[in-house]
C-alpha cells in the first residue's frame, strides 16, 4: 500500500561571488512531516560553483549535513557529498535547465550513490520579473533502479535587490520499494546574493 503525507520545506540561501566565474553557496533548510507538523530534517548544504568560460555550463561540488528524525523520533545524522554538471538553454523568454548530479549519502554505517537529472523549464513574463517554471527529476541508485520521482511547479520573484523568494509545490513519489511514499509538499525558499 502507499502512503501519503503532506509536507512543507523551506530554506534559506546565501551566496557569494569568490572569484571570477566561481561562487560559494550556503543554504540552511527544515523540512516538516506529518501534515506539517512534525520537524523531519534540518540540514546545512555548501556549495562551490564554477562556470565554465564562453559557455552556461556549471560544475558544482557540495557537501550537506543533515539531521533528520526517523518515525519512532530518533535522531539520524547524514552527510551527503555530491557532483553536479549543469547546463542552461535560451529560447526567447524559455530557459532550460538540465543538472546532473551524483551523490553520495549516508552515515558512519552505510552510505548510498545516487545519480539525479532534474529538467527545470522556466519562462519570464514580459515586463515583469515574475517568473514560473515546472520541474521533472528522477532518482537512480547505481543497480540502474529507479527511487524517486519529482514534479514540481512553482515560481520565482524578486522581493528587493539581491533577493529573491521561490514558491513551489511539488509530487514526490518512491519506487520499487515496499510501502512507497507518496509527498505532496509546499515549499518556500528565499535567495541573497553578497
């Protein structure tokens, strides 16, 4: 059988130009579970993005700690090290985005490889610096099987210079699992650029 539970994940994200084509990230997040109501995760994720030159490609390397809670309230510290290719497209007012990333997740115990894509096709609304945008990811473990599948739709607006607010719902589902899990999420982030 599949269970359901409507969450909200929000974060806080700074980020800082370090060097020419290269910035640093970091976003502080918590996640509640339980029709919202219970604290899930908490995490730290930094970032380093460098452009490559004359081109929209990013190469990114992260880290991320996370303390996440499990049903019966135990604490569970995680630490997720991961790679990112990325690549961005622009048609008119249309751009694409396609991140590749591999992970590597776990604790002192256990830890998975994941490899991620996530498709993000946004639009900017003539003279408006609304912009919405739909999203498709999927999650694969190195058996070549699928985990996870996300459908987000949402949108991004500036609320004053350098900062920026996202709203977005997204549909997480799990596969190939017993008793898979089925998110309806509502999540909110806010972006500062120094």
């Amino acid at each position: 059988s599949q269970e359901n539970d409507f969450q909200s994940w929000t974060n806080i994200k700074i980020s800082k130009k370090v060097y020419k084509r290269t910035k640093l990230t970091v976003k502080e997040g918590l996640r509640f579970r339980e029709n919202s109501s219970l604290l899930n995760k908490s995490f730290t994720d930094v970032k380093l993005t460098h452009r490559i030159r004359k081109t929209d490609i990013n190469l990114s390397l992260g880290y991320r700690f996370s303390d996440e809670f499990t049903l019966d309230f135990h604490r569970e510290y995680k630490h997720r090290f991961y790679f990112d290719f990325s690549s961005e497209y622009k048609y008119e007012r249309y751009k694409l985005s396609i991140r590749d990333r591999v992970q590597y997740q776990g604790n002192y115990s256990s830890y998975n490889r994941l490899f991620r894509q996530k498709f993000d096709l946004s639009y900017n609304v003539r003279k408006t610096p609304f912009e919405p945008y739909v999203q498709f990811e999927y999650f694969v473990n190195f058996d070549e099987k699928f985990e996870k599948l996300r459908y987000t739709l949402g949108f991004s607006h500036p609320i004053v210079k350098d900062l920026d607010l996202n709203l977005f719902y997204r549909i997480q589902e799990e596969l190939n699992v017993n008793n898979p899990e089925r998110l309806f999420i509502l999540g909110s982030s806010l972006s500062y650029k120094l």
